[in-house]
C-alpha cells in the first residue's frame, strides 16, 4: 500500500463562535487544495454535536503535511485558534489497513 500521511484533525467551538469557525475552517479549503502535496481536505461538522468539526486531511507524505502547517493561509487561520476553539486542535494520525 501507499504511505500517505492522513490525518483527522478535531476542532471544537466556544460557544457562540460555532459559525465563525465554520468560515474560517471553510476558507483554508481551497488553497490547501492547491498545495502540492495535498491529496484530499474535506471538513465536517458531527451532527450530533454542533461546533465539534473534523478535519480530514491527506498528504503525500509528513514532509508535506509540515509544509501545510507553514502557508500563510494556515497560519492566519492558526492565529485564531485562542480565540475561536474551545481547546487546541485534537490532531489524530490515521494508517489505512485496508484498501
């Protein structure tokens, strides 16, 4: 199998600031996209718990993924994070076992 690096970031909201981190969250879509180690970046929000959003990346490799977390783009969304998310990212790193 390809070693890709994936992962499954979680993103919680403080309350009131469910939407506004949706935005911003929604903004780092299209020029993560871009990058060229990215392979997939989808968002989603758990339905039973509004505000608790995850993040599904996948990149090429760890080298890439690094160099996600450096673009401007994720910094600015970065510089946000005291002021919209309840707790720091919960990063998780998933290995695909299976096709």
């Amino acid at each position: 199998m390809k070693t890709i690096y994936v992962t499954m970031a979680v993103l919680k909201a403080k309350s009131g600031k469910r939407e506004k981190l949706q935005e911003e969250l929604l903004k780092l879509i299209t020029p993560t996209r871009r990058e060229e180690g990215c392979l997939e970046y989808i968002l989603f929000e758990d339905k039973n718990q509004a505000g608790t959003f995850y993040m599904r990346e996948a990149f090429k490799n760890y080298k890439a993924f690094e160099v996600h977390g450096t673009t401007a783009h994720f910094r600015n969304f970065a510089s946000q994070i005291n002021e919209l998310m309840l707790e720091a990212i919960e990063l998780i790193e998933l290995e695909q076992v299976s096709n």
